[in-house]
C-alpha cells in the first residue's frame, strides 16, 4: 500500500457524473461550430462587407472579422454595408456571441467555482457524518461488499470508502460513493471519516496484519463502533477478535464449511448461499424484538422465519428454552423473503 503524508483534514471525494474532459469537449465543440457557421455565412455574403482599409475581402478578413464580431462588437475596419449582413450581425451574431459568453462563464463556474463549491460541500459532509459505513479496502472482497450492500438498498452516499490506491479509489467513486485516499492504518485517517459515529467498519485491506491493525486501530478511536473484518489465515481469526472486531469472516473456512455441506446434499450450499446473497430467494435478516413482540415465542414472528435470537450477547437457538418467550432488547435473527431467482 502507497503510503503518503495527509494533510490535517483530508477531504472526502465523489466523482461527478460527467467527465471534465467530456464537457471541455462539449464547449470548444459548440463554440467552434458556432465560429464554422458565421465564417462560412460572411464568407458567401462577403459582398456585404466593407473593409475601410483597403477595400478588399479576403477569406483572412472573413476570419478576423467573424471573430472580433462574436467576442467584441468589432473596431470598426470592417463594417456590414448590406441589409443582409447587418441582419445577419444583428440577428444571429449578437445571440451567438452571447452564448459564447455564457459557455466561457458556464466553463468557468464548473472548472473553477463548481470545484471550490464541491469541495466546499464535500467539507461539510464530512464534519457531519453519520450512521454511515466505512470500508477500509476496496479490493475484490471490500467491493464485492460495498456491491452487495448497495444491491441490499444502502444509498452510495452513505459510504465511505478509504484506500491507498487512486485506481481502486475510481472504481468506488463510479459507484457512487465518498471516497478518502490515506492509510487506514492511522488514527488520522479514521477521525477524518468520522469513525466514531460510523454506522459499521468493514475492514478488507487484503493483508491479515494490516486488517488487524486496522481494527486495532478503529476501536481505539470507537469502542462502540461495530467491526467486521476478513482474514486469510485461521490462526489469525484469534488476534482479530482480540483486537476488537465483532465479526471476524475467513472466506477459506467458509469454503470449506459448503463443501462439507455439500457432501450432506446437493442442495445445502445452494441453499447457505442463497442465504448470503440478496440475490437469491430468501436471506438472513436481523433485527431488535418488538414490543408486540415481546412475550412471544421465537415461533411466532410473522415477519420471517425466525431462526435464533441473541439475549445480553449470547445465541440461543430456535429450539432452546429461551427461546419460547421473547424479551425486551432480544435480537432476532430470521429467514425473510428475498427478490431474487435463485434456487
């Protein structure tokens, strides 16, 4: 990872749906049409024109002229003398000239007063951010779960993507989301996307001891803030925890707990994915019991199929005396039905 100095506050990012380079492209082409068109109209009606110095047309001065007549109201050496040409000058001319100043003016505030602007605003955002989700890492997992969430009905806006590389940056700028180019690995960092009053941290940086210290890190500055990490090495699932994540994911042994599940039946590791994705037919959901709720047996929800519920922290399943009468503060977990088409 590129480490660079940040400044005190590092400002947040979100690209704009057009491409600078497409609206320069846009402008110099309006106006260079526009400039083609009254060239080509004096050139053919050049009899209407009248030069005080030498009393000769010439496709030069057709230039000169056009020019001057669309930037300025000219200088007087070349004059319309028709009835034609000075309808010409004074009904299309005037408003091209005009329009060239308001696309010079609208160039000016985009490329110029849009960007302070922005940046301005994007300031502002950032001092008052909150429940928002951060996500250290925008490699293959950390996007794959800035996609899924963003599949799942989270708004990009409410993202906070932070990495050390300006590539993996665009790509999550394309998504929509605010994003912070620095080490996340630093307390600075952090405190710049306001980490203690993120909603979630995933932490997905690629390396285990740089996740770790991530976390580390993040529950320095946010003892309360939840952390969901990924780790590559099982030995490290211990060091994670004791670091403060609240969820630590090993995608290896998540492999090899389908695979195991697929020896039981085809069907299994279909079906634990279509648990997972919100793309499939139903997925897990979690959410605080009710005060209708409350009472109740985990059996009787009508919101889902509930399939375990977390009393002061600790799990209990549906089959568990706990169970059987439901309390203020219990978090269910529960099958709901997804929008997709998976089997």
């Amino acid at each position: 990872m590129n480490r660079r100095r940040l400044p005190t506050h590092a400002p947040l990012r979100r690209r704009s749906g057009v491409s600078p380079w497409v609206s320069i492209a846009w402008r110099v082409g309006a106006v260079l049409g526009l400039y083609a068109f009254a060239v080509a109209f004096h050139w053919f009606d050049r009899a209407g024109l009248r030069d005080n110095f030498d009393d000769h047309i010439s496709f030069l001065d057709i230039i000169y002229f056009t020019m001057i007549s669309i930037t300025t109201t000219g200088y007087g050496d070349i004059v319309p003398i028709s009835q034609g040409a000075r309808m010409f000058d004074a009904l299309v001319v005037t408003p091209i000239r005009i329009f060239v100043i308001l696309i010079f003016i609208g160039t000016t505030y985009q490329f110029i007063l849009k960007r302070t602007w922005d940046k301005w605003r994007m300031a502002q955002i950032q001092k008052t951010l909150t429940d928002h989700i951060v996500v250290a890492g925008f490699g293959k997992t950390g996007s794959d779960a800035v996609n899924e969430l963003i599949a799942r009905g989270t708004d990009p806006s409410c993202i906070v993507v932070v990495d050390g590389s300006e590539h993996a940056l665009a790509r999550a700028e394309d998504a929509g989301c605010n994003v912070l180019v620095g080490d996340a690995t630093r307390d600075q960092t952090l405190q710049d996307v306001r980490i203690d009053r993120a909603r979630t941290l995933i932490v997905a940086t690629g390396r285990d001891d740089t996740s770790i210290l991530v976390t580390l890190t993040a529950r320095h500055l946010a003892p309360k803030v939840p952390i969901s990490i990924i780790i590559k090495a099982d030995d490290n699932e211990l060091p994670a925890r004791a670091a403060g994540a609240n969820t630590v994911i090993n995608p290896v042994s998540f492999a090899g707990l389908l695979l195991a599940g697929s020896v039981e039946g085809t069907h299994v590791a279909d079906y634990m994915l279509d648990l997972a994705s919100v793309d499939g037919r139903v997925h897990l959901s979690e959410r605080c019991v009710t005060m209708a709720e409350v009472g109740k047996p985990l059996s009787a929800i009508t919101t889902g199929l509930g399939v375990r519920l977390y009393r002061d922290g600790t799990p209990f399943g549906f089959f568990e005396a706990e169970a059987q009468s439901l309390r203020e503060g219990d978090v269910v977990v529960e099958i709901i039905p997804g929008t997709g088409n998976a089997a």
